[in-house]
C-alpha cells in the first residue's frame, strides 16, 4: 500500500478534478432520448481537452480480457457496472450510472455517479440511488489514519442492509495513484476477518458501492463486460477517490 506525496495528491486532484467537472456538465445531457454513445463522446472529448487520457478505454485487468472499447461505462437500471456505451436510449425514469477513469500526468483519477432521468423515476429507485450515496459518505466519514481498512465496508453494510438492499460482492473499490488500480481492495460489505490494514495519512483509496433493489448476485454479459443483477432488478454505483488524513478525509473527485 503506497503513501503518497503531498505533490503527487496535487496531480491526483487534477486527474479527479476531470470527473469531478464532467459529472456536472453531464446533468443537462441526462435526458430522455440521448444514447449512451453520445454521452461517451462528450466525455471523451471532454477529458481530451482537459490534456488528459480516458484511461478506461483499451484498459484489460488480465490477458483473458478483450480491452475495454470505451471511455466511460454506462450502466442502466439492472446494469451495475461496466456497461459498454452504445445505442442504447436512455428513457424517462431510467438510472444511470456513469463512471470515468482519467491520466493526467500518469496519475489516474476514478469515479462514479448515477443519475436519475426524466421526471418519472420511481421511488424504489430514487431510494436507492440517493441511499447508495449516502453509504459511500458513511464509508468517506469512518476512513481516517488509525481505522482498520473493514470499517469501510462495515459503514457501507450497517447502513445499507438494514434497509433491504443487495451489495455486490464481486466487484469492490481500490487504492489508485500510479495505476488505476493499487492494493488495497475495499470491500463494500462487512468481513471481520480481514481487518486491516490500518488507515495511513496520504493513501489514496477509490471507495465505490456497488447496491442493488433486490439480490447482490451479478452476472456478466456476452460482450465480456457488462455486468448485470441476475434477478433484473435496479442497480446504483457511486465512486470517490479520497485521500486519508488524520481528520476527514480530503474527496478528490469533487470540484
Ligand atoms: N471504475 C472502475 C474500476 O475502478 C472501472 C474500471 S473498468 C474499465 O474498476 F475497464 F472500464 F476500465
Ligand atoms: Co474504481
């Protein structure tokens, strides 16, 4: 687990900076009737002219993977991460979540955020995208330098379960500097046997529940990326990249 310098948490500010600016621009895009493709262009024209790399695209966690084709993923409704932009329309209460990954300098930036569309999104999905951010903010709040790296997912768990919904297991957060992803994972649920490590000033952590209307258990498509609720059911993912201190942690990925 690397520390990091109070020069390279200035570069990783710039990369997350990217994101952070993009989520609001992208709030007038989300609208009925744009496709996930257009959206993609936006963002990758954006980060381009920002001097940065969409650092998703091309991107393959081991050699049994095709590389990624796109600069963000796009995940509807029962998508949960890692949806592939394309054709698809987006409608009138659908959810979205967009998360985007960027190098700026050969430090990545990494987060994720999911929007409601039009004005007809049901209750249950309100619910669970504004809940599922909430949780990420419970998780921001308990890591700070001294707490065991479980009190993330314990946070995320306590919060989150009580209320019915599903954590995806299979997928979790990360650290993130010099690679997109760096030891540690992050569990978004509770595991009192892996405790540690203990929280250090300067680790840089990407923090991303992945939180479902009804069972936690995921597939994967065809096309080798998106993954999806086996029950069908609605899927939220919010993601930060934060850096520990030794009070509230310092949120990157925000303007
Ligand atoms: N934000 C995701 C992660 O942290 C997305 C990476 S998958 C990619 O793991 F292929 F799109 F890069
Ligand atoms: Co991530």
């Amino acid at each position: 687990m690397i520390v990091k310098s109070v020069v390279e948490i200035e570069y990783l500010k710039k990369a997350n900076r990217i994101i952070a600016e993009l989520f609001e621009i992208l709030k007038k895009y989300i609208k009925p009737g744009i496709t996930t493709k257009e959206l993609d262009k936006i963002i990758e024209d954006y980060i381009l002219s920002k001097g940065g790399v969409p650092s998703f695209k091309g991107y393959s966690p081991g050699k049994h993977y095709k590389p990624y084709p796109a600069s963000s993923c796009i995940s509807v409704n029962e998508e949960v991460i890692h949806g592939i932009p394309g054709d698809r329309v987006l409608k009138d209460g659908d959810i979205v979540s967009i998360d985007i990954g960027t190098n700026l300098s050969g430090y990545y930036g990494d987060a994720a955020y999911t929007y409601t569309v039009g004005e007809n999104v049901s209750l249950d999905k309100q619910r669970l995208v504004n809940d599922t951010y909430l949780a990420l903010m419970k998780a921001i709040e308990v890591a700070k330098e001294g707490s065991y790296l479980n009190e993330i997912g314990k946070a995320i768990s306590f919060f989150l379960t009580p209320r019915g919904y599903g954590i995806v297991r299979d997928y979790c957060g990360h650290g993130v500097g010099k690679s997109l992803h760096e030891e540690p994972p992050v569990l978004n649920y509770y595991d009192p046997k892996r405790k540690g490590p203990k929280l250090k000033k300067g680790m840089v952590l990407a923090i991303e529940p992945m939180i479902t209307l009804g069972t936690y258990k995921v597939k994967t498509l065809d096309d080798g990326w998106t993954v999806v609720t086996l029950d069908g059911k609605p899927a939220a993912h919010w993601e930060h990249s934060i850096v520990i201190t030794d009070g509230e942690p310092i949120i990157l990925s925000v303007i």
